[in-house]
C-alpha cells in the first residue's frame, strides 16, 4: 500500500484497485482537541460539527469520491454486510459493512484498531467496505461480505482485498473470553495459530485466512498497527479509549 500526501491529507491506497479508495488516517484534517486532531471523522465523539464535515470534504476531495455519496454503518460489532444502493445515500444502518454494484455511491466503515477491509471485483464492478472487530471477525463478516459480493456477480478469484491498518499481535493482548468464543466457533486450529499462550491475538492473519478459505487470493495487508504508531492513527487501546476515528473509503 501507498501512503499518499493530497494537500496534507495523509492516507493509504493501493495500485491493485483502480477506483477511488483509501484509508485514513488522523492526519490532514481540522479537528482541534487533542485527542481528535486532526482528521476525526466521527460525528457522536464530541468533536465540532462543521470541522468533522470538513474533514470529510477533505478526504473525499484527497481520494476522489463524491463528500455527499456516502453509505454509513451504526457499527454494531457484527458480522452483517448489506447491499446498498443510491437510495441509501446518506443513511445510516445497524451494520459492519456494505457491498454495492452502482456507481456514484461510497461505501465507508470507521476504524480505531479495529480491521478496516476493502474489496473489489474489477470483472463483475463490485465493491464492499467492512469493519471487523474481533466478534465480526470470528463471526466471519469477511466471508459475509464475499458472499453479498458473489450474489451481485463477483467470483472470489476476482476480488482483491485491502486490509488496513489495525492493532496488530504485538499490541492486541485479549481475554480468556476472545481465546474461548474463537475455540467454539472457529476451531482448535484456528485458535492455537492465532492467539498466543499469553494471550495476544492476530486480526490480520485471522481475516486473511478466512478470506482464503473462500477462494480469495488477491488480499494485501497494511504491516502498520495502530497502537505502536499512534501519532499517524487513532488507537482505541493507545489512548485508553479517548480518541478519534478513521474511515476506509471506496467507491466505483
Ligand atoms: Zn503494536
């Protein structure tokens, strides 16, 4: 992945995926408290109104995309992924990701350590966008969102996948609870390579070999973790919680 400077406003792209797209992250935007400076693009985090609106004008000026053509999710930690389409600009839903096959409408899910993952089916011209947080991921909202994509004419051989920045093993230590629901729906395999004996657990490598698993073998993956580097990304566990938010966008 690219890190990409538009005017200042730092965010990540790749070349493998030839529509707008991209992530954020806390750099470039207008954002003035502390802990939401500078690009905080959550609306309910007691940010200013107007800034958290320019900072996404800024990004979708940066990446691309239409500012008033966007899709959002009221994330819910699950393993839902709608199909939408022009009529849901603007509007919001009680979900984790979206797939859609029409043009002029962005699909964004906001991230702070959580996997943000973006999909593209160049053949069929069809998108998603997911937010994985570890009940998605173990609830297996990666396939979800290729299985929504296949019902618009996607096939898994066709799809690459971009996995952003997120808390990575080194910083993502879990409880006795993430290691027991991963071993009841996932398996002993499954968690014995994922979750340490002291308790830290991969994302990354969670979500790509459950994307594998379906047949996708185009996925790249950001090396980057949030929590170590959380002066270029808001992190939940760096900031005890008293942070911002980042979104991953992508639109045809
Ligand atoms: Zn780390």
């Amino acid at each position: 992945m690219k890190k990409i400077n538009s005017e200042g406003v730092i965010y990540f792209r790749s070349d493998s995926i030839p529509v707008p797209h991209g992530f954020s992250t806390r750099l470039g935007g207008v954002s003035k408290k502390p802990h939401l400076a500078e690009m905080n693009l959550g609306k309910n985090l007691g940010d200013d109104p107007p800034a958290v609106e320019e900072n996404y004008r800024r990004m979708a000026s940066a990446i691309g995309f239409e500012k008033d053509s966007i899709v959002f999710t009221n994330q819910i930690h699950s393993a839902t992924v709608l199909t939408v389409g022009k009529e849901d600009i603007d509007k919001t839903y009680d979900c984790d990701g979206f797939v859609t096959r029409e043009k002029g409408v962005t699909l964004a899910v906001r991230t702070a350590d959580c996997v943000p993952i973006l999909f593209y089916d160049g053949k069929a011209e069809v998108i998603g966008a997911v937010h994985a947080g570890w009940r998605g991921t173990v609830d297996r909202i990666q396939q979800n969102c290729i299985k929504a994509m296949c019902e618009l004419g996607a096939t898994p051989d066709n799809i690459t996948v971009l996995i952003g920045a997120c808390i990575h093993k080194c910083c993502y230590k879990v409880g006795e609870d993430f290691r027991n629901t991963l071993y009841e729906k996932l398996g002993r395999n499954m968690t014995d390579r994922y979750v340490s004996d002291d308790l830290y657990a991969d994302l990354v490598g969670l979500n790509r070999e459950l994307l594998e698993e379906v047949g996708v073998k185009n996925i790249t993956a950001s090396s980057d973790c949030t929590c170590c580097k959380s002066d270029l990304y808001f992190s939940h566990r760096a900031s005890k919680g008293k942070r911002g938010v980042m979104s991953a966008f992508i639109s045809l």
